[in-house]
C-alpha cells in the first residue's frame, strides 16, 4: 500500500474516455489534456506492417483522401475495440503526448467502457492500456461517468436516469447509492445517424457522399422533428449512375427524414427502460428529469422528440461533449474513494 502510494506521487496518472468517435484525456489535476478523433493513419510498408503516421485529429484529416498506401482507420467501431492492435497504438500515441515522453513511472488509468461490454471486450480494453505502457487499468462504466460529469451526486438514494448518445453506442442508465440500477447499450447513436443520412441521399438524390459529409449534414442542419424555419445546405458528392462529380442543396426537412428511424430506436431503447424502473426510484425520475449527454444530445429538438415519447422532462447536461470524460476524470481524482466504481483484474 504505501509503495503504491509513493509511485502515485510520481506517476501522472490518467483518465481516458475511449469513444468510437473521439478519444479524451484527462491528467489529474490538470483536467481535459487531449480531445481528439480516435482514428489512426498507418502506411503499409514493404514487409506488409504498418507504420503509424499520425493519430487524432491529423489522422481524420487524411479520411477519406489517401492513397492506397496509407490507411486512415477508427479502430474503435459501435464502442468496442474493432482493431486491437491500432487501439494500442492509438493508447500508447496518447499517453505518450499526455505525459511529453518524460514520465518515468507507469500511470494508472482509468478507462470509460459501454456497459455492455462482453468480458473479452473488457480484456481487450485492459490488455491495450497495459500494453501501451499503464500500470493498473480500471473500468468505469459509461452511465456512471456521464451522470458524475452531469454534476449529480450518485451518492443519494435518489434515482436519477441519464442518457448518453455517443458515437457507437446509446448509454441508459438509473443511478442510485453510487450504483447502476438499471442500465441498457444500444449500438445505435451518431455513427448509424450518419449512415442513415448516407443511405437517404443516396436513395432521395441518387448521390454518393461519405461519412465526413454526413457527419457536417448531421451537426449543420440535423434535426429530431421538423423545425419552423426550414434549414439548408450544400453538399458534394458523386453521382451513383454515371459517376459524375455534383452538387446538391439539401435541407433540414431531409435531415429529419433520414435521421427519425436510428432517433426511434434510441427513444424505443429509453422506453424500455423506463418499464423496467423500480417503483421506489420512478417519481424522482419524474420529479429530476432525464438528463441527456453526450454529441447527440446536441441534435436540435432531441429533448423535445424524448420528452413527447416518454412524457418525462428531458433536459441537456451542462457541456454535454465533455459530460463522460469530466466524470471519468472525477473518478481518477477520487480513485481511492471510489473504488467501489471501478473493474480492475
């Protein structure tokens, strides 16, 4: 215990949000150090392995725009580790520029994961952390970090349901005495939302467009249900008859209409848990609200579109990007006293 202790002294130790769609950092004591796309671009060499050329945001920069040499990868897909080994790469790259090259000392981590992550997804998570250089790995699950970072006290014998739309996964969770009491992941949040909008201009437009594209359509002029004042925007992409280079305008109403079915879903998965609330824990749902967080939470008029399914005020956390990591990061500062929280070997 006091060797432990004394390491900590000089290690930096580190909390990391391991999203499908960005990775972030936190340094304790420091805060959010890093915030970036989890993506890699590697370049094949002659032997056939490939070289990491750049991790985060000067990876995303190449999607879409390399050649076939060099790859731009996610290697995280639906919130579990589709690639083990970029994952540790990405990890390794990561903890490398948190630290400046110059810790000496191993850091604890701890790590973000979908509640329903299987034990070998789990494993995965742990052995990538452990083989890019941590010393002891902890889990923390996501409904648990996003309803921290949403500034509830999941201490109280209070129930409390946050939802947290990422990247790849839809996160539920009822917090209560430091507890999940109920939880649900649902591989449906904004990656599927931007193949949905793929799908919809391709069969609406007979246009081809890529995920970058989908993502600004997305962020730009999305929408949960249909908005007052029409919304529009120009898009590029090539035409699937005759390949031709061309330009579109597309509109918030189209947004809308690619987006409802993944928005459903989302909202069928919330509803379900609701059914399964324990009676002692529904009216202070009721009374509180339902907290959104994460990059979805910001797609206009959710909270309205969730509010009208389930008739329960929805509400969005404060920064709602940053809720997951600021909680995971409390939990790292907190390490000690909350151990309870955490999975570790």
């Amino acid at each position: 215990m006091f060797l432990s202790k004394f390491i900590g002294l000089f290690s930096n130790d580190l909390a990391i949000d391991l999203g499908t769609a960005n990775t972030l950092v936190i340094a304790k004591g420091h805060g959010i150090i890093i915030n970036e796309p989890s993506v890699v671009a590697v370049k094949l060499e002659k032997n056939g392995y490939p070289k990491v050329l750049a991790v985060g945001q000067e990876a995303k920069d190449m999607v879409g725009k390399t050649h076939d040499k060099i790859r731009a990868v996610r290697p995280m897909k639906d919130g579990v580790i589709a690639d083990f080994d970029m994952t540790e790469r990405m990890i390794r790259r990561f903890i490398e520029k948190a630290h400046g090259r110059t810790s000496l000392i191993s850091p604890r981590i701890i790590i973000c994961v979908p509640y329903e992550l299987t034990q070998v997804e789990r494993k995965a998570v742990r052995d990538s952390a452990i083989s890019a250089g941590a010393r002891e790995v902890f889990l923390i699950e996501e409904p648990m970090a996003a309803a921290i970072g949403s500034g509830i006290d999941i201490r109280e014998p209070r129930g409390n349901l946050v939802v947290d739309i990422g990247g790849g996964t839809t996160e539920i969770g009822v917090v209560s005495l430091g507890g999940l009491v109920l939880s649900k992941s649902i591989r449906v949040a904004g990656d599927k939302i931007d193949k949905a909008i793929v799908d919809y201009t391709k069969r609406q437009y007979n246009l081809l467009i890529g995920e970058r594209v989908a993502e600004d359509v997305k962020i730009n002029i999305g929408t949960a249900m249909p908005l007052e004042k029409r919304l529009s925007m120009s898009i590029s992409g090539r035409s699937q008859g005759g390949g031709m280079l061309n330009t579109i305008t597309i509109t918030s109403e189209d947004a809308y209409e690619a987006m409802k079915e993944p928005l459903k879903e989302i909202a069928e998965a919330l509803r379900e848990v609701l059914e399964k609330v324990p009676p002692e824990l529904a009216g202070d749902i009721v009374d509180r609200g339902i907290i959104l967080t994460g990059g979805g939470a910001l797609t206009r008029e959710l909270d309205k579109f969730l509010s009208d399914i389930v008739q329960i005020p929805v509400y969005i956390a404060e920064e709602p990007l940053l809720a997951v990591a600021k909680g995971t990061g409390e939990a790292l500062n907190n390490i000690d006293l909350l151990q309870e929280l955490f999975e570790d070997e």
